[in-house]
C-alpha cells in the first residue's frame, strides 16, 4: 500500500503551507490549509452540477440526508456559476469551478470541439490572442466578484491535460505548460486574482510532461471513468509520482464513486471526489450504496466542513 502522505505538521496550531499565490487570501489560505488537513485522513464528497440545476443535489440529499463538501461548477455557465459558487461557499461548502473554454478565435467560448495553435494564442497581437485575452478577463471579472466577497474557490482550468480531446492539451506538455503559467500569471498578477487554490487535473494517462512545476501547482489532480466502485490505485501513485509526497491529490471527476473502505485499505488516499452529473451519478451509485459513501467515518459532507471565512 501506499505510505501517508508527509504532510508538514501545523506550527503552534496554525497551518505552514505555503499557497502557490504569496498573496492568497484568507479565505483561499483557509481552504488550501483545509485540504491539506484531511489528505490522508479523510476524501470530500464532490457533485458536479447540471448547468445550474439542483437534481443531483436533491437526489443525494433526499436518499442521504446529507450534502456534498464540494459543488462541481463550470466558468462556461456564468454569470449563474458564480452566484451558485457564492450561494455553496455560504452555506459552509466548497466550490470548484472548471472550464470547458473553447479554442480562441474559433467563435463561441465554450465550443471545446475547436482546435487553434498555442502559439499563436499566446501571441501578443494575434487576433487568437486578443480573444483570448478577451475571454480571460470575462471569467477573471466573475473571480474577483467571488474574491470582494470573500470566496475562496478550487480552481482546476484546462482539465484532463495529456488528453487529446481539449484545444489546450493537443500540442504536448510543454505548450500546455506555456498556457497554464500564461492564465496563472495572468490572473494573479494583472488581474488581482487572489482567492484561487489551483488544482492541476490531469486524463486518466498523467504525464509529467504536462505538470506546469510546483510553483504553478496547489493541489494535484487526475480523472477517470470506470464501472466499478474500486479505488483508482494506480492512477492515484502514478499522479503522486509526479506531484510528490506532500501535495493533495484530487479524484476532480469521477463516475462511480469509489468506495471508501477500498480508498483505505488500498492507500489511493484521493482528497477529493468529485462526481459527474447526470447518470453517472444516478445510473452508476445506487441508493444504497450512495447512503454508505454519504454516512461513512471517512467522507467529508458538508456539514463537516469548517469555517473557511
């Protein structure tokens, strides 16, 4: 099995991680501590949404009795993801806001079927540039109406890296690279933009080619679709390899969700789930196994999140 992670100890009750952004937020500092915590210890239930709708929240809610930690959002939905991100945050969860952005340049910010050359994104002067930068600002203003209210957000852009099915990772790891420290400077430095704890979601295949560097990076991530409830070993160590010992590593989306006895017997000690919407919430976690998952010693529910403000 895998060893726990080496986690530095908190320094007089207080938290020594050190955010990826120095001038992070409390709210952020808080979260990214928070995860820190429990990597390890305990896995944050996770539901991603149905631009806006509450079905899967009411589906867990009513056969659980509980609520997901974390509420899966996607930058594509705003302005609605961010009043959703706001509402979850004040009720004691966690948001985690992805983006499905479309190729810049190729028309319609989220038509992720599109394909355009990084190069020419990352251009000073090219029209795939200036629309870029023009959707970058968009979603940079809807993070800091997130950050004047004093929401911290897990933020995981340019998911699934190694794959290639997205714009952003079909030119290899070095250019997704190129494009990650372009968005993560860009935002903080430019823009301001302090609330973000950056998750890094890799495919179901991590390469370490596509690992923008610890200093680009808070929290690990990786993906995968499977048919059954085991634990995801393998892609967990094969992530831990290349992130390391000490940073929490996210499960940042799921189908079936794994089953906790397995996460801890196995060691994958995933930090996060985080399940996709529609049937493979219904069709592939039936009720009982849903209320076991919701009601165990070793998940996080939202009621057992603490205050992050």
């Amino acid at each position: 099995t895998t060893p726990p992670p080496s986690i530095p100890p908190p320094s007089n009750g207080t938290c020594n991680v050190a955010p990826v952004d120095p001038q992070a937020t409390r709210q952020a500092r808080n979260l990214l501590c928070y995860l820190y915590s429990q990597y390890g210890n305990h896995i944050l239930s996770g539901q991603r949404e149905t631009n806006g709708r509450e079905d899967e929240f009411n589906h867990i809610r009513t056969t659980t009795g509980r609520n997901p930690a974390i509420r899966g959002l996607d930058m594509c939905d705003r302005p609605g993801a961010t009043s959703r991100a706001a509402a979850w945050w004040n009720a004691g969860g966690i948001p985690l806001i992805g983006w499905h952005t479309g190729a810049p340049g190729t028309g319609g910010y989220c038509d992720y079927a599109g394909r355009t050359s990084i190069n020419a994104v990352l251009t000073p002067g090219t029209s795939q540039n200036r629309a870029y930068l023009a959707e970058l600002d968009a979603a940079a203003g809807q993070l800091l109406q997130l950050q004047s209210q004093g929401v911290a957000v897990l933020w995981a852009p340019y998911h699934e890296a190694g794959g290639t099915w997205f714009w952003w990772s079909t030119e290899g790891g070095s250019q997704y690279q190129r494009l990650w420290r372009y968005q993560f400077d860009y935002f903080t430095k430019t823009k301001g933009i302090h609330n973000l704890v950056w998750l890094h979601p890799y495919n179901g295949s991590p390469q370490s080619s596509f690992y923008p560097g610890k200093q680009y990076v808070d929290v690990g991530g990786a993906d995968t679709y499977v048919n059954d409830h085991g634990p995801l070993t393998s892609l967990y160590n094969a992530t831990r390899n290349i992130v390391g010992g000490t940073v929490p590593i996210a499960l940042h989306e799921n189908g079936p969700i794994p089953d906790p006895d397995q996460l801890q017997s196995s060691g994958a000690r995933w930090v996060t789930f985080n399940t996709w919407n529609g049937d493979w919430l219904y069709g592939r976690n039936d009720p009982s196994f849903l209320r076991k998952v919701y009601t165990h010693n070793y998940v996080v529910t939202r009621d057992e999140v603490p205050n992050l403000k």
